[in-house]
C-alpha cells in the first residue's frame, strides 16, 4: 500500500525545484453535465506564456473542465490510489503511466479509439532516467480520436486564457488566493511566513474538492493549484524528443506560490507518483 510518509520527500523536490466554502449542489450538477471545454485554436496571447511570441499555432481542441477526480478513476480503472479520499476530490498517487493508461482504457470505454499504443515489454530509448525501471514505449496512433495528456504548450495555453486571455499571472487572476490551492491555504488555517513541512503536516493541509476556486477565462478550474498535472512532453528544450522527467504543470497543494504561475516548469520522472500529483484529460478537435 502506497504510504503518506512520500509528503516529505516529495515536499523537498518542491523546494529544490523551485478558507473556502465547498461547492454546492450547483457544482455537483456542472460537474455531471459539463466535462470538457472547446478551446478554440491559435496562437499563445498571455505573455506570461513560454509560447508568447514563439512560432506556435496550435489547432483546437477539448480540455477537462476540471482535473480527473477519484470517482472518474474509479469508474474507470476500479480501484482508487489517492491518498485523500473523496469522489469530488482529484486522483492523486498516479504516475505518468497511470495515466496513458487510464487515458486509453476511458477511450475504449466510450466506443473511441485509444490515442496510445503503449508496449510495455520494450524500454523506450528515449528515456534516459537511471531511476526509470519500468519505461514503456508509449507512442501516438495519428488520427485517434481518443482521450490523452495535454502537450505543455497547449496546458499553457488553456490555463492562460486561450484567444480570451486577459494576461494573468496565475490561470485566471494575479491574485493566487482566488485560484489556486498552494501550501498557504489547503489546510486548516492560511498560514503564513516561509514554507515549511511540518507547518504545513500540522495545517492538515490536502487535496481540495474540484471547482471550488474561481474558473478562469475559460472557464476552466483549478489550473493552478490543487493537483500538479501530468504532460505528454519530455523536460527539457521546447520539441525535445528524449529526456529523464516529463513535464508537470499548475502547482499544487503542497508547492509554493511561484509553481502555480503558468509558465512555471515542473518535472518528474514518469514513474513518479505522489499526494500532489494528477492531471486533467483533453482531446482533439
């Protein structure tokens, strides 16, 4: 059983890389009726965007209105690995395996054709991690009309408002407080002063219901803050074809303000799991 004691580690990596009334019943009903959004296609507007400026059109395409939450996991995967419990809650504990997987399993479920075809008796020789044991080929099956990961340059272009963009800082404020859960405010009281571990341990700080924080442009929640969000892309240089870490996105609960700017470039191995790692679905238009 995966155990909560990986807080600790995974909250220095952090480190070294770098209240709010729960939704009512309204929400619930969004929630069951409205699962992705149409963003519509073009060229990054929000300058705080490493694609600003960048020779980068992207074509349109569908994006989760929210992260997946452990009922939607659960439906799909039958079994729940989070460390906080709760349907309306993101899945969490999930490595980037996890989630092609869940990816392509959902697609099947829904009569379309799986996006990944993943091989999982050949390493991938692209990636290059010493830490990697299981490296599985995952590669694209051109034309699928399945579920998958967002690229980075098309989370960052969702999260910074699309064609609407009005230039934040965050996903949809320059005000984190109004967007983002983050390490000061996912617990029991806002705390303030430096980040710190156990302050935050004591803070029972966690996982927060999705659609709790104010959507942005697009109305997309939760963008900063709450869970990091796994990427297709490898970390490294923009288009990079190999590499030890794919690219997390948004920030999380546990991480500091500076992790839920959307430019802001996390990494993890994509074996990697913890309480603070999920991801949200798209799929193209």
């Amino acid at each position: 059983m995966r155990k909560l004691g990986v807080f600790l580690l995974i909250a220095i990596a952090f480190i070294s890389a770098c209240s709010q009334d729960k939704p009512g019943n309204n929400r619930d009903a969004e929630r069951k009726n409205d699962g992705l959004v149409l963003i519509e296609g073009g060229t990054a507007a929000n300058a705080n965007s490493n694609y600003y400026g960048k020779d980068v059109t992207l074509s349109s395409f569908y994006i989760g209105r929210y992260e997946v939450t452990q009922k939607e996991w659960q439906g799909i995967m039958g079994s729940n690995p989070s460390a906080f419990r709760g349907d309306h809650l993101p899945v969490e504990m999930v490595s980037w395996y996890d989630a092609v997987e869940y990816c392509n399993k959902r697609s099947i479920n829904e009569g379309l054709t799986p996006y990944y075809h993943i091989d999982k008796s050949k390493k991938d020789p692209n990636n290059k991690s010493d830490h990697d044991s299981m490296k599985w080929t995952v590669t694209i099956q051109e034309g699928a009309n399945g579920y998958r990961l967002p690229t980075e340059a098309e989370w960052e272009y969702a999260a910074g408002g699309g064609r609407a963009s009005k230039g934040y800082l965050y996903s949809g404020s320059d005000n984190a407080d109004e967007v983002a859960w983050y390490w000061r405010n996912a617990g029991e009281k806002y705390l303030s002063g430096d980040w710190n571990w156990p302050i935050i341990e004591n803070n029972r700080n966690k996982t927060q219901d999705i659609g709790g924080k104010t959507p942005n442009e697009l109305g997309l929640y939760d963008m900063s803050g709450n869970v990091r969000e796994w990427c297709w892309d490898w970390y490294g240089d923009m288009d990079s074809q190999s590499g030890s870490f794919r690219v997390v996105k948004g920030g999380g609960w546990i991480g500091d303000i500076g992790n839920n700017e959307l430019s802001f470039r996390g990494k993890f191995e994509a074996n990697g799991y913890g309480p603070d790692q999920g991801f949200r679905v798209i799929r193209s238009g």
